[in-house]
C-alpha cells in the first residue's frame, strides 16, 4: 500500500492500464468515472491516445489509488455465500439424463466446453446412484494398460497390475453381475483408439452402461475418426450425445440464483461472463472475487463489482 502522492508515478503506465481495465470490464467512461472520481470527459481523455492537455500527474494518482484499492479488495478474506458442491442446471439436467439411458446399458458421448459442469454433474450422479463408477483420464492414461489401471481404481482396486487382458477381465468380472452397471470415463479426449476399443469390448461383452465425458474433442475423434474400424464401432453404438460448445443462458441464471445475485445489470453482466471461455467455472470465479469486493464496501453485490473482479481475473487464465 502506497501514497502515491509521494511516490513516483508512470502516467503511461497509470493510462495503459485504465484503457486495459477498460476492456476487460467492459465499463464506459462515465461508470468508471464515478469509482475514480474524475470527471468523465476528463477520464476518458486521459485514457486516449492523446491523452488529457492539463496536470496529468493528478489524474495518474487518482487512477493509481483505484488501481491499488482493487488490489487491496482482491486480497480480503471474506466469505461469500455458501454454496452447495452441486447445484441443478438445465444443461447439468440434460447431462443427468443422459447418464440415466446409460444406466440402462447404452453408450452415450457427452462433449461440452469448459466449465460447463459435466465433471460435478457426475460426480453428483455417481454420489445419488449405485453401480457407478467414474475414471478420470489423462495424457499419461491414454494407453489401454494404464487406462484399465484408472477404471479399476474407480472400482476400489489400487495399484492394479497384470497383462490388458487380464485387467480387462477383472473389470468384466466385477460389472457382469451387477445390477446396472455404469462406467464413466471423464476426460475422454485424452483416450487412445485402442483404449477406445478396449471400453467398446466391456459393453458388447457384458451390456455394462458407458459414458464417454470430455471436450468438444471427443466428438470429433468419433466423428472425424469413424472412418477407422474402432472408432466406426463405437460410434455405430452411441445411443445418445449432448454436444455443447457453450452454456445456456439459463444456465447463467441457475449461477446467479444459487449466488443469490438479485440485482439485474449483475445478472446481466454475469451472463456475459458466462458465455465467455471458462463458463460457469469463471462466472463462480468473478462471483466470488466481486462478493469479496462488495463487502468490502459493505454494499450488495451490483454490476461494478463483478466488472472490477473480472477485469482482475480476465489479466490471467480463468479456465483450461
């Protein structure tokens, strides 16, 4: 925390980052005039390529001292509102539906964008249900063995060892018997064709349920790869597939109602957010930073503090 009134001060520094923070928050002039505290001409001639032809030094220490208490707010340990792990959406519904036909013994592909809620959907699916079982993949599971390693630990079996066909036999083993069976592979796209093969085979061996999860890239591996035998198998058997590239707009909504956003121009805005790379993921995200600002206030949430917390966690990744 500094005073800037004796400090030294980068006016180009302090202008490039107001037309930035500009951007990112998606504010106009005179809505940022009134959290600086300069007037809105005279802002938004600071903030131009020209610049403002009076004492630009006063200007730079006004911009400095926004800027500093936005950093300030960011660092406030306050508690937003508690939240459920789960929370109901209609694109979670549809997921959730999708995962029931698979219950019953059919493959489906659901490939979504980032932070959609695919991932907590089944998650909460698998807490709610018997039989159900979710592996996540990754770049270093591509492989059929080390892929059959992630399924069984899904099935309570640590640290499994033995050839594929083995392995493949205990996890047939275990589903063959079971009452609707449900394997969910999460993280799909990063499953090698073999391995895809390999998934293929436990359904047409013992009808167990399979749910592929993952990006939009998973659907076009089955798409664009259905010309190969393996993937032409697999993708003759999915029943069912949810393809989203982006949340719905109720969606957003369902966020805002369980963050207990009241406000319109908030809601509004979030729905921006949303829509944005990051989904619902970064919509939580900028909700919480901009609950702590607005207590920090001690003043409802509103639009200006989900502005300012966006405009913060927009200057880094918000969601892979």
């Amino acid at each position: 925390m500094n005073d800037p009134t004796n400090a030294p001060i980068d006016i180009e520094e302090m202008r490039q980052w107001l037309i930035d923070h500009r951007a990112s928050s998606q504010q106009s002039w005179s809505e940022m005039a009134k959290r600086i505290d300069i007037p809105s001409g005279t802002l938004s001639q600071f903030g131009s390529i020209k610049g403002y032809a009076g004492d630009e030094r006063k200007l730079a220490e006004k911009v400095y001292r926004y800027r500093q208490l936005l950093s300030e707010q960011a660092k406030i340990d306050i508690e937003a509102p508690e939240l459920p792990e789960y929370f109901a959406t209609p694109t979670s519904d549809q997921i959730t539906s999708l995962l029931t036909w698979a219950q019953r013994g059919r493959i489906v592909v659901i490939a979504t964008g980032a932070g959609l809620g695919k991932t907590k959907t089944a998650e909460a699916y698998k807490a709610c249900f018997p039989n159900v079982f979710m592996a996540t993949m990754s770049p270093s599971t591509a492989g059929v063995n080390n892929m059959q390693i992630e399924v069984l630990e899904a099935m309570g079996e640590r640290d499994a060892v033995g050839t594929p066909q083995k392995l493949s036999r205990r996890i047939r083993d275990r589903v063959k018997n079971m009452s609707k069976p449900l394997i969910v592979i999460d993280e799909a796209q990063h499953v090698s064709e073999k391995a895809i093969e390999e998934i293929r085979s436990w359904h047409d061996a013992t009808g167990v349920g399979i749910a592929l999860l993952g990006n939009i890239k998973v659907m076009q591996q089955l798409e664009g790869g259905s010309r190969s035998a393996a993937f032409a198998q697999l993708y003759s058997r999915v029943s069912m597939r949810l393809i989203r590239p982006l949340p719905l707009q109720a969606d957003a909504d369902a966020l805002a109602e369980a963050w207990k956003v009241e406000d319109d121009a908030a809601q509004a805005y979030l729905r921006k957010i949303v829509m944005m790379p990051g989904g619902l993921r970064g919509g939580t995200m900028a909700l919480e930073l901009a609950w702590m600002i607005a207590a920090s206030e001690r003043q409802p949430l509103a639009k200006e503090h989900l502005q300012d917390a966006w405009a913060q966690l927009s200057q880094r990744a918000v969601a892979a």
